[in-house]
C-alpha cells in the first residue's frame, strides 16, 4: 500500500489560510469517507483534527475544516496562528481493510 | 484520565525478536480497538495493526503482516506487540492509540517505545 501524496511543506502568515491536499486513488480516500487528519508538534504524539473527512472531535478548534473530492482530501487551517506550526498527517482506509498516512505535510507559520 | 503506556521498546539485533506492550486506564478498555502505529526517526508516521476491542479482529500492514502480531488481555487492559525477524526497516518510535468507532479516529495516544534494530 503506497502512502498518500501530501505536499513536503506549506507555509503563511498568521491571520490566513491555508489548505493540506491529500492524495490517494480509488482504492482508499476515493472509496470512502474514512479520511483523518493529525496534527503532531515535534517531540509530541499527535493530535485528532478531522475524522471522517469533514467531522472534528469535540475540542478541537472550528479553525480547522476538512474535505474531499474524488481521490483527494483538504484540510484547511483558517486564521492561522503561531501554535499551528506542526507536522500534518492525512490517513485513510483502505480497500485492503488496512489505514494509509500520507507522508507529512511541514506547516511554517511565517 | 485515559492513560496508554507503551512499553517494551530497546535495542535489539537484526532477526531477533522483541514484545511491546500498551498499558491503558481510566476507562473501559474493552469498549475499545486499539492501533500500533509507528514513526521511524525524522520521518512520517506508519499505520502498523490493529486490534478489536474483543481481540477477535485483527489486521496488519503489509510490511509487518506474518511477523508482527498483536494480541490484548481485557482482563489486565493491556495490548501487545510481538514483533519477529526484525530488520533496521523496523526502527521507530512506536505509539499505541484508542480508536473510537472503527474510523481511525484515534482520540488518545501514548507517548511512545523506541525500537532500535542494530548489530
């Protein structure tokens, strides 16, 4: 099962948004709605944003929205912040019945 | 609060053997699946299994399926990790984590056992 395509590396300026594409295929984020996002702080274990594609965890800032179209899932960070500098982690199911990451997006807060 | 401790890790040689396991309290631990996934110095994270919340249900990662298996005692709310015919590909930091429901949402993790693979 090969990772998920996600950028290297995004950045912005505090206030904006900004949006983490995830890319799969046909056999996992294209095939259901089982597309997570987390989010990990260096030196930390990581954080629940999204589950579902689209749904947050109670706790977990409105700031932060997910979505999906064919083979690719977003996350978008709105108002971004100091504190969101951080790795993030799409994963989806898979037609295999097992979970796939994608390989990291790195977020620089400018 | 919910707690999961990992433990387990160390160095070990190529083609041995090593168990980790994942201590959970501070809430029903049979109520739960329980994910490994593991994160290899300085890079992403991996899904590596999973295991029902009554240990009936059990699936593997390509890479680590016929070697690893995972196992849980609800009586003693620990899971564990027996990993065979380890190679260097094997070295990571390795986090167990709840998952509500069966979406991979995974709302606790621990703070991880470090693997080493080396002669």
């Amino acid at each position: 099962q090969s990772a998920l395509t996600q950028p290297a590396s995004v950045s912005g300026s505090p206030g904006q948004s900004i949006t983490i594409s995830c890319t799969g295929t046909s056999s996992d984020v294209g095939a259901y709605n089982y597309v997570s996002w987390y989010q990990q702080h260096p030196g930390k274990a990581p954080k629940v944003l999204i589950y579902e594609v689209n749904n947050r965890p109670s706790g977990v800032s409105n700031r932060f929205s997910g979505s999906k179209s064919g083979n690719t899932a977003s996350l978008t960070i709105s108002g971004l912040q100091a504190e969101d500098e951080a790795d993030y982690y799409c994963c989806s199911h898979t037609s295999s019945i097992t979970w796939v990451f994608g390989g990291g997006t790195k977020l620089t807060v400018l | 609060q919910v707690q999961l401790v990992e433990s387990g890790g160390g160095v070990v040689q190529p083609g041995r053997s090593l168990r980790l396991s994942c201590a959970a309290s501070g809430f029903t631990f049979s109520g739960y699946s329980i994910q490994w996934v593991r994160q290899a110095p300085g890079r992403g994270l991996e899904w590596v299994a999973v295991v029902s919340n009554d240990g009936t249900i059990k699936y593997y990662a390509d890479a680590v399926r016929g070697r690893f298996t995972i196992s849980r005692d609800n009586s003693k709310n620990t899971v564990s990790l027996q990993m065979n015919s380890l190679t260097a590909e094997d070295a990571a930091l390795y986090y167990c984590a709840r998952e509500v429901g069966t979406t991979f949402l995974l709302d606790y993790w621990g703070q991880g056992t470090l693997v080493t693979v080396s002669s």
